[in-house]
C-alpha cells in the first residue's frame, strides 16, 4: 500500500470524524439547554424514554455523546437509574442511522449538503439557522470523507497482509475483540461501522466475518461512558454499567444465534450490498436487544446496582467532595451533546452546597460573637475550608468546561456560575472574620454594649435574609433583583447609621477601645457580605438562572 494510499485513509476518517463532531456541536448550540427540559418530561414512560434516546442518538450520531450525557443527569440526580435505561436503549438503536444512510449511497449529493451548509454558516446572520448550517455542513463533510476512505481502500485488496488479517477476523471471538478495540480506539461506534461497510464494500472483509466485528463494535462504544463516569457518583456509574450489559448481553445471544441459524445466508439473500448488509445487521442486532431486554430494564437497573452495590465516596482532603460535578471527558467531541444542560444543573447544585454552608457560617459567626462562645468556631473553620475546596474545584471545573461549551446560552451562565462560586467564597471568608472575632472578644474579655448588641442582631437578621434571598425560585427575575438590591443598599445604610451610633458612643466613652476597633471591623465585613450577596444576585439575572 502506498504512502498517500495510507494518508488517504486517515484523511478520509479525519474527515468523517470532523463531520460527526460539527454535527453533535451544531446539535449542541441550537438545543443543548432545551434537551434537559426534553428528557425530563419524556423519560418516565419507557416507550417515551426509548423513542426519544434514540431520536437524539439519531440526530448527533452518536450514542456515546447520548450516553455520557445520562451519565451526567444520573450523576446529577435529574433522573433516575430506571429512567436511564430507556435513553440506553434507544441510543442504542439511533446509532444505526449513520449506517443506514451509508448504505443508502447519498454521498453523492455530499458536495451539494456541505455547500449549503456552509453557505449558512458564512452568510446568513441569524444564529439559529448559522447551527442548522454547522449540521447540514457537519453531513455533508462526514459523506465527503467516507468517499475518500473508500477510494483509498480500494487498494487493500491487493495488499497479502491485510487480506490475511481480514481473513482471521471470521473468527467471532478474534472479531468481536478486533472491532471492541477498534472502536474502543476511535470511540465512535458509528465511524468504526462506517470503516466496516467501507471494507465490506471493497471486498476486502466477507459478511460472515464482518458481523462478529459488528457486534464488537457496539461493546467498544461503551469506553466513552466509562470514561466519562471515572469520578462520579455510585448511579452514575450504573448507569454506564446498564450500557455495557446491554450491548455484552446483544453480543451473546446474536454470536449464537448467528453461529446456529443461517441469518447471515438470509440477510445475504434478501438484501444487495455489502454496505446495506452491515446496515441492515446493525438495525437488527441493536432494535431486537431492545426489543427483547426492554421489559427486564429494571431488572438490568437492579443487576447494575449488585454489581456496584453502594460503598462511602470520599473525594478531595479531609472527606470533602463533589457531589455533583461529572469529569468533563478529555476532548471537546466527547462532550458535545448536552453538556450546557448537564454542567447547568450539576453546577448549580453544587453551587447550592456550597452558598448553603456560607449561610450557616455567617448565621454561626454573628451567634458566636453576640454569645462570646468559641466552641462553634472548630466547624465554622471547618465549613470555610469546605467551601474553599468547592470554590477550588468548581473554578477548576469552569475553565476547562468553557473551553468545550458551544451552546451560548450554556456559555454565558457557566461563566456567571464561575464569578458566582468566588462571591460565594468571599461570603465565607467574612463570616470567618466573625468568628474569628470571638478568640478577641474570650482572650482580651471584651464586650460589646447593650446597643452594639442590639445592633449585631439587626445585622445578622438582614445578612441572612439577603442570603436566603439567593434560594429564591423567582431568582434571575428583574423584581426579584431589584428585591436583592433594596436589602443590599439597607445594609449599606445600616453599616453608616451603625458607624455614626458608634462615634456618638465613642464620645461619651460609653465603648472600649478595643471594642470600637472590633466592631468598626464587623461593620466592614458586614458591608462587604451584603456586596457580594448583590453580585450574585446579578451574576444570576444575567444569566437567567437560579439557586
């Protein structure tokens, strides 16, 4: 085989990857944060939740970017275990489009598609129809390079070794491994499908050997979902075990079925076309594992769970952990589909965790003080080390997830997320300085007046209704901002009654020194909370969502 032979090969599965990738993205930017609302409304009934996992499967081709993407609902806790066997499933019987559409030979009008596509891409302004470009483009291309891995692989026919390694490949087991690797390698089940119909067609690999690498390929598509589940929570896991069990469970039955009845003969017979063969396989092997494991799909849910049964998970130093966040999967083409309407939710969960427990430091820091207690002190440092952790990994988590987002309503509230977590942080830190006041107040005995007091009460009370205000469910609204600001600006007005109260208290010696400088230094972190508070509120508002 000659050199450009060879880089024909790889430019043409280039190509094909290339057109996956702007396919699922285009997907991605035109409906990625509508696909969660979708899904939750859809996946309860499990013919509902088949159909629609494979119509999205259909339209991305792509079951893993399906998959990974239950895995991060699952991890998120949006859906159940139960409901993601149906999206499983039907993933499994969208995958086989990209094989049918081969099979029906419109490659031919490849050129036409991906003009068109890119026509909208580069001259039409609405965004929107800029996405369905990006599709339209992302076929045309992934059609465009089939041809070129076609036309490069004519040549292998006349190639001793790689005819010789085609050969052993109609043993099932050396084909079921070959095409599990291979895919596993790519990990795309739809290009390794596309490759085999390539060389079936060239003549280079028989039918009856083709269907053992088939059937190999549908359990090598489950190394994307396992490795996006590396990290994540117990279900989250199971629900990429479910993926795996479905396609381990397909490839048994039809290896022996295959090996006992002539379906290879029939299919053969019935069907022109090696392309359409494979095609024709695919469609079988994937609707009958549906069709004949659907209605033990809570049963693979609960085999799923002995096989994983629940265990402590510890992440992160001292127990800390996130609860939420899934590992965002190393290449942009693996985390295309859905990832604005996972990374949203698990996001804000995470983000809920972490405003939570400066709510209760900020609650805890103003009671130390006004009791002069510091045995609530060794939590209080312990919830602000917690929430440094989270603010850690959350920004860790944002900047590499900005860096793949294509939806840009997805975009901008990751972003807003981001700035959220550090106002969040900055929240801590100041009811840590409150805390951190009663040491002072215990070591030195000092105490406040009977007004000072009075007046730390008043600032506890409003601190905390501006933080809980951040729960709300009508945040992101502009009446609900302009409520957020109207507490933020009184406890600017506060903090200047409050330092005027304490001069007059200063002249008529009725507070210590000590006193003063403590209080004059509540008074600042006070201040500062009800800011942060206020860019958290807008932050929300910009980005049209919620805590």
């Amino acid at each position: 085989m000659k050199l450009l032979e060879l880089l024909g090969v790889f430019g043409g599965l280039a190509l094909f990857l290339h057109g996956m990738q702007m396919m699922s993205s285009g997907l991605e930017a035109a409906a990625g944060g509508r696909m969660k609302a979708i899904l939750e409304k859809l996946t309860a009934n499990r013919f509902m939740g088949v159909l629609v996992g494979a119509l999205i499967t259909a339209a991305v081709q792509s079951s893993s970017a399906t998959t990974v993407m239950v895995v991060g609902f699952v991890n998120a806790g949006m859906m159940t275990l139960n409901q993601a066997v149906w999206l499983i499933m039907g993933a499994n019987v969208g995958t086989t489009v990209t094989g049918l559409l081969i099979a029906l030979d419109v490659g031919a009008l490849a050129p036409v598609i991906a003009f068109a596509g890119v026509f909208l891409m580069v001259f039409v302004k609405r965004a929107n129809l800029q996405h369905i470009g990006q599709i339209l483009a992302g076929l045309g291309i992934l059609f465009i390079g089939m041809d070129t891995m076609s036309a490069a692989m004519a040549p292998l026919r006349e190639f001793p070794v790689f005819v010789r390694l085609m050969s052993t490949l109609s043993n099932p087991l050396l084909g079921i491994l070959f095409g599990a690797a291979f895919t596993a390698l790519i990990q795309s089940s739809s290009a390794s499908v596309g490759i085999l119909q390539t060389l079936a067609a060239g003549g280079i690999i028989r039918f009856s050997g083709a269907v053992f690498v088939l059937f190999g390929q549908n359990i090598g598509t489950c190394i994307t979902a396992v490795l996006a589940a590396l990290g994540t929570g117990r279900n989250a896991k199971r629900a990429t075990c479910i993926h795996l069990l479905f396609n381990l469970i397909g490839t048994a039955i039809f290896t022996a079925a295959v090996l006992i009845f002539p379906i290879v003969p029939l299919i053969e017979a019935a069907i022109p076309g090696a392309r359409a063969e494979i095609a024709a396989m695919h469609v079988i092997f994937n609707l009958a594992t549906t069709v004949l494991l659907l209605p033990f799909g809570n049963g693979l849910a609960r085999l799923a769970c002995l096989l994983l049964p629940d265990r402590e998970e510890v992440q992160g130093p001292a127990g800390m952990r996130l609860a939420y966040l899934t590992p965002i999967p190393a290449s942009a083409k693996d985390a295309g589909l859905g990832v604005s309407a996972i990374v949203v939710d698990q996001l804000r969960n995470e983000l809920h965790r972490m405003l939570e427990m400066a709510r209760q430091n900020v609650d805890a820091g103003f009671k130390a003080v006004l009791d002069r207690d510091t045995a609530p002190l060794e939590r209080v440092e312990q919830r602000e080390e917690y929430i440094d952790f989270l603010n850690r990994e959350i920004s860790r988590y944002v900047s590499r997830l900005i860096a793949v987002e294509t939806n840009e309503q997805g975009s901008r509230t990751v972003s807003s997320f981001f700035t959220i977590a550090g106002n969040i942080e900055r929240i801590g830190d100041h009811a840590d300085n409150l805390a951190g006041y009663t040491r002072l107040l215990a070591e030195k005995d000092i105490r406040f007046s009977r007004y000072a007091q009075e007046e730390i009460r008043e600032m506890r009370d409003v601190t905390l209704r501006a933080v809980s205000a951040l729960f709300s469910g009508e945040a992101g609204s502009d009446g609900w901002l302009a409520q957020v600001a109207r507490l933020e600006q009184r406890i600017d007005d506060m903090t200047a009654d409050f330092r005027r109260a304490q001069l007059v208290r200063m002249r008529e010696g009725g507070c210590s020194d000590e006193a003063c400088i403590l209080f004059s230094e509540l008074l600042t972190d006070f201040e500062r909370m009800g800011d942060h508070v206020l860019n958290i509120a807008q932050e929300l508002t910009r980005a049209d969502a919620t805590l």
